[in-house]
C-alpha cells in the first residue's frame, strides 16, 4: 500500500518574482543568470532527481554542434562564474582545453558542465514535480502545486508557491512515428527510441540483424557506433532515413546566422502562414548531419572494404515506414515506401532503434489552469510575443505578470528555439524583460546577414573611440 503524502508545504505569504518549471539547459542557463541578481527572489522545480542531458546519447567521441562558446552564459555575460571555461578553471583542466584546440566539445563534457553549474546553484530543487498552474485573481498571482518526491520518485509531500512569473523550461520528449508506437510500447519488443540507446547497447550489439530509422545526427552517430563495434563482414546493419538523402547540416558562416537573435526578430514578425511554410523547408539547418560524422562513417566503410568484399549494410535514404509488427517472437517486419521511386518491399530485423528525434512537450496539461486566459493562432498553438512571453488576457498581464516559455516557440521564434547558442540570449532577454530594467545588456545588431526588407540603413553599432596617443617629442629619448 503506498503512503499518503505528508499534509501539504506552507506556502510563503510574499510572492516570489520568478518560478521556473523543469530544469534543462535553458531553464538552467537562466537560473545561472539571475543567481547574480540578488533582488530576485526565483526558484526551480525538476521532477527528476539531478540534472541529466540526453544521458542515452551520450556516445564515446559524440560532439555538442556548437563551439564551447555556446555555454549556458557566456553569450550574455563572459564573466560570469557559470562559465565553461571557469569550470574548467575550476579542474584545473585550462591548458589542456586550451592544447587540445577544441571549438566543438563532447557530448559527454558538455552533460559533466552542467551538471557542475546545477550542483551549485541553491535555487534549483530536484525531485520536485509541478502539478498545475493557475492565476488567483484575488492575489494578482500565479499558484504553483507541486510534489516533492522521495529517493524512489514517490510522492513525499505536497507544496505550493505564489509567483508573479514562471517560465516554462519542460523541454522535448522522444518522437516515434505511428506505425511503430504500438511496438515500442510492448515490452520485450526490441524497437526502442535513440533516447535510451546506451541503455541497451550492449543487446544491439548481441543481435543478428539492426535497422536504424532516422537520418539525423543521432541516427548518424548510432550508425556510426554500430558499425565500429561489429565484426567485418558480418555487420549486417540497416540505415533509413525519409529525407532525400543523408545530408550534412547546413554550416557555413552565413547560413549560421539563421541562429543569431537578428534572425529570431526577423522569424517572430513574419505571419503565422508564412513561418508554418518556412520552417519545413529548412531541415539541413538543425537536421542534418554533421559532416566531421558523415566523414567518419565513410571512412569507416571504405576501411572495411580494403582487403575485398564490401561491408554488410544498407544505407538507403527516401524511404519511410508504412506499417510495422513482429513477426515470430523476436523479430520485427518494416514495411517500407521509396517516396522518390514509389516502390514498396518489407525488411526483416532483429531490433530497431528510432533515431526520429523529438517534439516540444505540449504545455496544455500543465498549463490547463490558465486555458481561459490564454491565446491561441489558428493551430490552437499558444502565441508567443517577442520577449518569449504567453500571449495571455490583459486581466493577466496588466498586473506585470507573465508566463514565459522556453524552447517551446519554434512555431513562433524560428530553427532557434531549440539551438544552445541561443539559450544565454534568450535567458538574458527574459531578465531584461521581468526587471524591467538592463541587467544584461543585449547587441543591437548580430549577423551581417539582413533578412528581410527593412526600412532605412540597417544598424551599424558605433565604432568604439580609441583613447588619442600623444606622440612622443622630438629630441632626446629616453
């Protein structure tokens, strides 16, 4: 019989400024801004026991795509403690970061630094689940329920808190297509989504036959680690991918400008159908592979076919899963559409990993307490204005209060939304805007590059004026 919970937490009389819901990188980029900010009274609840970051891809020599400089700080403020290169400071790991000549860390580092930053912030609380939201009108506050959960994840106690902001940083959870939800679903079924590849690594390795679903850089790397770890010969692995092709991401200077803040503002003033239209065709700029990976699985290939015969794998991009089931006890059958020749064939396999990324968590279940107030486009998504605010009723926002929403504005802000190196900006930004004042000030301007039509010059910042040297004199030197 499982306990009641224990009565619930007083809850403080005084409002806090801020509450933030879920604690990943971007809730923690701006729990480590607004630690500074000693006016601030914040807090954050995770229901997960400590900070994790994709710990199921956290692949041996598996790199973040975006250089060190994309910490949780330092495109806002290069000084803050929180940064990477002061937790390396802090291992006395400097001059061997500053040899190896890395711009791009492993996966791995990046998880190990957070994991740092969150160990020493008090505002952060693990092990805290946020039931619901609601506005009380006879406060001019949000309620925020939550329960705290013991070591087991079994609820310890419930609490409350008044706030006059929260954020919403509750982050992605895993896609699988359709046609293979019921399968992975079954237990003992050997289909199971990228998210818990290393969790089951060693069993792939083990079987006969692997089929992986997705050509993104998770279904790249997964390949990739597959394949250096079967014997010559007898890999006999699958790759498939609906994209035209296994293609790298989209990495020159310029076309990284896509993730500056001037390409955000330009994305959010555009129409809803316009940015419903843009965002599919721009896949390779936060889709595709990275091409350091797609290097290394040809050279791979290649190494296997040096002394005669060819490896066993398929590699076979345009094709999706129409339907799928298990056939005997232990293995799956795909059945498979060519989108580009229209052809159609089955593929039996042993096990199935689903590299077929992840979705925004639908904010609708936590926030059902504020469904009356808030607004919505023509989808039923919530709008979102450009400071990364809900767009809610004036009854709401007319009493300075808000609810701000973190990587859950693709629709509405752009390829960005889900990018690292826009956290510090974005996490700045959402200060600036609940201050009300510039603890962070913020460029004018950040790419070259100019979107759109605008009216007049585009803002060129100032030139900075150098202190005038006075020449030396003529004569007797010194």
């Amino acid at each position: 019989m499982t306990p009641s919970p224990s009565p619930p937490l007083q809850a403080p009389e005084t409002p806090r400024d801020l509450v933030g819901i879920g604690i990943g990188p971007s809730n923690l980029s701006l729990a480590a801004l607004a630690h500074p900010l000693t006016t601030l009274d914040t807090v954050f609840y995770e229901q997960r026991p400590a900070f994790t970051w994709h710990p199921g891809l956290l692949i041996d020599g598996a790199r973040v795509q975006v250089p060190f400089l994309a910490d949780l700080v330092t495109l806002a403020d290069p000084a803050s403690p929180w940064t990477f290169l002061n937790y390396l400071k802090s291992l006395d790991r400097l001059f061997p970061f500053y040899f190896a000549e890395r711009l791009h860390i492993h996966r791995a580092e990046y998880d190990a630094y957070c994991r740092w930053v969150a160990g020493r912030l008090p505002a952060l609380h693990f092990g805290h689940q946020v039931d619901a939201v609601r506005w009380n009108p006879e406060r001019d506050v949000f309620e925020v329920d939550f329960t705290q959960l013991d070591a087991d994840g079994e609820a310890e106690a419930l609490g409350r808190t008044y706030t006059r902001n929260i954020v919403l940083g509750i982050g992605t959870r895993p896609h699988v297509p359709e046609p293979l939800r019921p399968l992975a679903e079954t237990p003992g079924v050997p289909v199971l989504h990228a998210a818990d590849y290393l969790d089951h690594r060693e069993a792939l390795l083990a079987v006969g036959h692997v089929t992986v679903v997705g050509s993104g850089q998770s279904g790249a790397e997964i390949f990739l680690d597959l394949l250096r770890h079967r014997p010559a010969g007898r890999e006999r692995l699958h790759w498939i991918g609906r994209t035209p092709a296994f293609a790298p991401m989209e990495y020159s200077k310029l076309g990284l400008e896509h993730f500056t803040p001037d390409y955000t503002r330009y994305f959010h003033a555009l129409s809803e159908s316009v940015r419903d239209r843009l965002l599919p065709t721009q896949w390779q700029l936060n889709k595709g592979i990275d091409a350091t990976t797609l290097a290394a699985i040809h050279d791979e290939l290649y190494r296997r076919t040096l002394h005669g015969g060819w490896p066993d794998t398929v590699l076979t991009p345009g094709v999706r899963v129409r339907t799928a089931g298990r056939l005997a006890t232990t293995q799956v059958e795909l059945h498979l559409e060519h989108l580009q020749q229209g052809t159609r064939t089955r593929l039996t396999t042993d096990a199935v990993v689903l590299a077929t990324g992840y979705r925004e968590r639908p904010l609708t279940p936590l926030l059902a307490g504020l469904d009356p107030y808030m607004r919505r486009d023509s989808r039923e998504r919530p709008r979102v204005d450009e400071h990364f605010r809900l767009v809610l009723d004036p009854s709401i926002t007319t009493t300075g209060c808000h609810a701000y929403v973190q990587n859950a504005e693709l629709h509405t802000h752009g390829v960005g939304a889900p990018d690292l190196g826009l956290a510090a900006w974005r996490s700045a930004t959402i200060l600036n805007s609940l201050t009300g004042t510039d603890p962070y000030p913020l460029p004018a301007r950040t790419a070259f590059t100019t979107f759109g039509l605008e009216q007049g010059r585009p803002q060129v910042p100032p030139t900075r004026r150098l202190r005038t040297l006075t020449p030396l004199a003529d004569g007797n030197g010194i």
